[in-house]
C-alpha cells in the first residue's frame, strides 16, 4: 500500500520488488496512483471507504481547512446509502432503478466541478511550440500532468502528447502527477495561479 511505499523509499530509491532505480534523489515522487486496484480494496473490505472518508474529513476540521469537494461529495454518497438502510427503508426496482439513472446523469454533467479545483497558467518554454490563446485554466486537482499534456497537444494540433514535457520550476513533471501533488509539493506558500511551463520532449541520457 502507499504507506508502506512512502516508509520504504524514505530510505531507499529502488522498486521494492525488482530493486530497478525509481530516481536517484526523489523516488517518492515518482509513485502513481493505481486507481483500479483502489476500487477493489473499497469494494472487498467493507465500510473501508467511510472509514477513510471520515478521517480525512476530520483531519481538514482539526487543521481548520475547508473540505476538498471530492472528499465532501464521496462522504455524502456513503452517509446517504448508509442511512437509508438503516432506517429499513425499502423502495420498488422501478423507483430505485429511476433513482440511480438520475443520480449517473447528474455525475455525469458534473465535469469533476464538485472536485477541489486548482489554477493554472500555461506559458510556452520554446520557440519552436506557439503559445496558448488562452493560457489560464481552471480545473480539478486530481486531474493529472497527462491531461494537461494531452489538452495542450489537441489545442496545438500536435501529432501526439507525448512530445511535450511539462515543468515546474525547470522540473520536468512526472505524467503520473495530480496538480495538487504539484501544488503541495512544488508551490507551496506561492500565489495562485501554478505557474507550469511546457516545451518539446527532450530526450535525456
């Protein structure tokens, strides 16, 4: 699990299992999230989600911080499907069914706009990459360096994302990277908008 990464590469720089180098100097920041798998681990331990949910949500009101939206919205989720069975209540499939195709049209338009959101500027790190028309954007924190790769190439008619680095004071950003693993770790006590440059993938030896 992460936590025990985040012990192990305290100390060390290599994958636990086959010892290949992660980074020589920041292996921790080189670790993605396997979202599918954390979809299992929820659905085979149960309450596991709540659990979680509530502690993060008490850790932000000890710190006296607003909850992240995401962690608001998955709290509330979980608190009305547990309420609702125990106080017996009981509906027809029709209703439940109607009930559930509401609520994925209702998700489904949300564009991740409940999620906690981040801004950004874009600027061009190289004359041979045109500039964005509009630059600033705003959008959810756990969108990732990928997206943003993957967004840039669509508005430059690039031939593939993949020819683009992303950077933070001149660090070339991981794909792997939400923007607030960015935020937390790159600019911190900074101003907002994040300042992220981009420039043609230079190939490194």
């Amino acid at each position: 699990c992460r936590s025990c990464l985040v012990k192990y590469l305290e100390e060390n720089n290599t994958c636990p299992t086959c010892r290949i180098v992660i980074h020589q100097s920041h292996p921790l920041q080189y670790i993605g999230h396997d979202r599918t798998m954390q979809d299992i681990v929820y659905k085979l331990v149960p309450g596991l989600q709540e659990a979680e949910m509530k502690k993060q949500r008490e850790f932000y009101h000890k710190l006296g911080m607003e909850v992240p939206g995401d962690i608001k919205g998955e709290t509330c989720s979980a608190k009305q499907h547990l309420d609702s069975h125990r106080n017996g209540e009981t509906k027809a499939d029709e209703n439940t069914n109607k009930e559930t195709s509401e609520e994925k049209q209702e998700e489904d338009n949300d564009y991740h706009r409940s999620d906690e959101q981040v801004s950004i500027c874009l600027e061009c790190n190289s004359s041979k990459l045109r500039g964005l028309k509009r630059k600033w954007i705003r959008c959810s924190a756990q969108a990732t360096v990928l997206h943003l790769k993957k967004f840039i190439a669509k508005k430059l008619n690039l031939s593939s994302f993949n020819e683009l680095d992303i950077l933070c004071n001149e660090e070339i950003l991981g794909k792997d990277h939400t923007l607030k693993f960015v935020v937390v770790t790159r600019w911190r006590f900074k101003k907002a908008p994040l300042l992220l440059h981009y420039r043609p993938k230079m190939d490194l030896l």
